[in-house]
C-alpha cells in the first residue's frame, strides 16, 4: 500500500479586505525560526556550556498571480495601511490547519519576465503560529 503525502497547500486570508481563500497564490513558503545563542563563561575548556533559545518567529512568502482587476486582496494596500490580518495555512485538503495571527506585510515586490509573465512577491511577517485542533 503507498503512503500520502501532502500534494497542495491552501492559504486563506482573513482581515479588513475580507475573508477570502487565495485562488491566485502560485506558492508559499512558511519559515519558521527560533534564535539559539551558545552561552559562553570563563572556564577552563574554554567551550560552550548550553544553548539559550530566543523567541519563535514565523514569517510567510506568497508568489501571487496579479489580477488587473479587483484583486483579491490588495497586498501594496496592505502593506501601506499596515494592515493586520490572519492567514491560514491548510496543508493537503481537510488537512492540518496553522492559523498565523496578528500578520502585517513586510514587503511588496513585482516581477517581470521575458514570458511576459508577471508575478508579486509579498513577505508577511506573524507574531504567533497556533496549530488548529
């Protein structure tokens, strides 16, 4: 018998512009990180004696597929607004859900190619991931 694996990622926006699943997001990537720092003292080993471990963070990538017309959500908006919003990232379909709250969009970018495809690029920076049950 073969195993599942996750195949899609669904990410759902929820804030002033609406609550709304992006159909127009080509990807995502969801970091996490948490800071460990060695604890250094004097002793004679001269060596590191433990870790200390800093604040978990969480920061989201999205690749979006601009519309010309009534975006889905209007990320530049977003972002000048500095508005704050959730998004919910489900991973497979009626998979796990991780909802990351009190977001707020770091960066806009628009790219071109020579295909004549264009794409934004948008940084989300969260303040807590809370796992859904």
């Amino acid at each position: 018998m073969s195993r599942q694996v996750q195949d899609i990622l669904v990410v759902d926006y929820d804030g002033p512009q609406g609550s709304i699943e992006l159909a127009t997001c080509e990807a995502a990537t969801v970091n996490r990180t948490k800071s460990k720092t060695r604890v250094k003292t004097m002793n004679r080993s001269r060596r590191p004696i433990a870790f200390q471990t800093g604040t978990e963070e969480v920061s989201v990538s999205l690749t979006i597929v601009p519309e010309l017309t009534s975006p889905e959500v209007d990320w530049v908006q977003a972002w000048k607004a500095d508005e704050e919003f959730t998004l919910v990232i489900e991973k497979g379909l009626n998979g796990t859900r991780e909802q990351i709250q009190d977001c707020q969009v770091s960066d806009v970018n628009d790219t071109y190619n020579e295909n004549g495809e264009a794409r934004q690029e948008v940084s989300v920076e969260g303040l807590s991931p809370v796992q859904e049950p």
